[in-house]
C-alpha cells in the first residue's frame, strides 16, 4: 500500500518565527516557542500511484493548481527523493476550522504532509526527521511535529533546526480564545514578511533579545507561572508587530478592535483574570487563559464590537498517523 492518513493541529506561537537566514531551506533568524491547538486539525491523505501523470492537491474538495500545489510538490520531491520512489501522488487535505480564522493553515498542513507523504513512501522518519521535512514546507509546521508546549531551536544548520517537545499537553490546562475580528484573506503572507523582516532597523534588536524571551517564556511555561508568561507573550508579539509596521513595505496587520481587545485584556489582567494576548500575521487575536477561565473569556471577547466569532482550543497533542 502506497497510502498513508495523518493528522496534525495547527499551533500558536508565544515567541514568533518572523525572518529567515536562509529563505530556501526556511532556518530561521530565531528560536520560536508554540503550544499545538487541541481539536482544531488538518487530516491529509497522500497516495503515490504509478499511474498518475502528475501530483495532485484537492483541499476541503476543491482541486489546487498553481502555487500551493508546487509548494506540496516541493515537499513530495523531498520524499521521492529520500524513498527513491518516482511515482507521483495525490494528496487530500481536509481542515475542521475554516480558513481566514487566523489560524495558520500552513503548519498543520504540512506537518500533516510531511507525516502522510513520508509514512505512505514507506519511510520511518524520526520526530527530529519529520519536523525539519515539514520546516521545509512551512517554518511553524516544524512546530506541530510534537506534543504540547514545543521549542524549535533555530540551530546552526539544516540538520538541527527542528522541533521538539518542552512539556507535555497535561503539563498545564491553558486555552487559547481566537477572537475573530476579521475573515478576509490578509494581503501580505508570512512567506513574503519573513523575507521583508530584515527591512526594518528593529529586526536587528529583536533578533538580539530573542535567546532571553525564549528562556523566560519556557520557564514562565515550565513553572506555570502566568504572570511572566502572559508578559513575555505579549512583550514578544508587540515586538515582532513593531517589526512588520517598519518594514519596507510596511506591515499594518492590526484593525481597531485588535488594539481595543488588547487594552481590555489588559485591564482583565490588572483585575485578576489571568489573561494574556499574542497575534500572528493577522488580525485576529488569540487571548490565551488559564483552561478554567475559558467560558468567562470567551463571553467577555463576544462583547466587544467588531467580535465576531470566538475559537476555543486547549493544548495538542502531537502529529499522528491515523
Ligand atoms: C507570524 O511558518 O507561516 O505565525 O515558513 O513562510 O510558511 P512560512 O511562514 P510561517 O510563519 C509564521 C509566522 C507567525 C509566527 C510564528 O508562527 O512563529
């Protein structure tokens, strides 16, 4: 059988992935941090078949031509070439949140890919091994490789930069309340603003600061400390934000309601709920909560005008042949 099924959860970053030292093998200029968004998933069947002319993508029913199938394709060669099988494949992917959620659709798909595509080539890839074929895909993909809380150390060539574990999912109830200000598709992907980063004369002091926010924010994760955790988080995703607004172009991913969601969940905090909040290229705004709170803070994010739907996820587990 030339046919594998894998399923994986996209994750959110608590210290960002923004530019790339290398934009072809996607290493990046910094360590990131993430915990995998539980219930949320991409399940991605690839079948290599011997009779087929070329490679094919069809996602959530529709077939895709063009550029996100050369980058499926990308992944696929790295396969053939590893298995040393020549067969093209077809590829079927289904995503359970919709797209333009704000949630990255990129790490959970080829962390999925990069499981299905290997296992169905009859490869048995390590963790380590699966992550960096998936990083090849997507960076933050490398991050929905393993469990729970998840450091991709940015290492110091291709063969080190993956992904691995820090903490289990049950290590620390945390829930993660998407608020959705906005559905439409942003303008500028991440794959175009990591190669814009270095654009802007603040890259250069994020990048700096990076290996300390990485050490605060696994410690604050590792102690259960949501203090420091939710001042770290937001600390770090104010400043990649300040990056992408000076760069060249500049990068203005926020609306209103993202700043406005920002100040209350600021008051939120000084009033005891623990609360804190980190946003991707987007402008949705993922508020992360102790897992007991996630009911009140869900129905404090629905008050706000310019809200318009809530996601709630806790912590993931790792990718899975299923
Ligand atoms: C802001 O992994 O989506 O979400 O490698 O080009 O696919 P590509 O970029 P991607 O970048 C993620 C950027 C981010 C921060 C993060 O997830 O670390």
């Amino acid at each position: 059988m030339n046919s594998a099924t894998a399923q994986a959860n996209p994750n959110i970053a608590f210290i960002k992935y923004w530019g790339n030292r290398e934009d072809h093998y996607r290493l990046p200029v910094n360590s990131s941090l993430s915990m995998n968004l539980d219930g949320l998933f991409t399940r991605t069947t690839v079948s290599f078949q011997p009779s087929l002319p070329f490679d094919e993508l069809i996602i959530n029913g529709h077939e895709v031509v063009g550029k996100g199938l050369e980058r499926v394709s990308y992944i696929l060669d790295l396969v053939r070439e590893k298995a040393g099988i020549k067969m093209n494949a077809e590829v079927m992917s289904e995503n359970n949140f919709p797209s333009g959620a704000g949630i990255a659709s990129s790490a959970a798909a080829f962390a999925a890919l990069a499981m299905a595509g290997s296992k169905a080539a009859g490869l048995d890839l390590s963790e380590p091994e699966l992550s960096i074929l998936a990083r090849r895909g997507s960076g933050s993909a490398s991050r929905s490789i393993p469990a729970g809380f998840v450091e991709w150390k940015m290492g110091e060539a291709e063969s080190d930069s993956f992904a691995f574990s820090i903490a289990p999912p049950d290590h620390w109830n945390l829930a993660d309340c998407v608020a959705i200000v906005s559905s439409t598709h942003k303008k500028t992907g991440s794959t175009e603003g990591h190669a814009i980063a270095g654009t802007s004369p603040l890259q250069g002091a994020r990048v700096a600061d990076a290996p300390g926010r990485i050490d605060l924010c696994r410690n604050a994760i590792l102690n259960k400390d949501f203090e420091a955790f939710a001042n770290i988080i937001e600390h770090d995703s104010d400043m990649m934000h300040s990056v992408m607004m000076t760069s060249n172009p500049p990068l203005m991913y926020w609306q209103s309601a993202t700043v406005e969601i920002f100040h209350q969940v600021r008051e939120w905090r000084a009033a005891g709920l623990p609360v804190g909040y980190t946003v991707d290229a987007g402008a949705n705004v993922h508020v992360i909560c102790l897992g007991e709170y996630k009911a009140e803070v869900e129905k404090r994010l629905r008050e706000i005008p310019g809200v318009k739907n809530v996601l709630v996820a806790g912590v993931g587990g790792a990718a899975k042949i299923v």
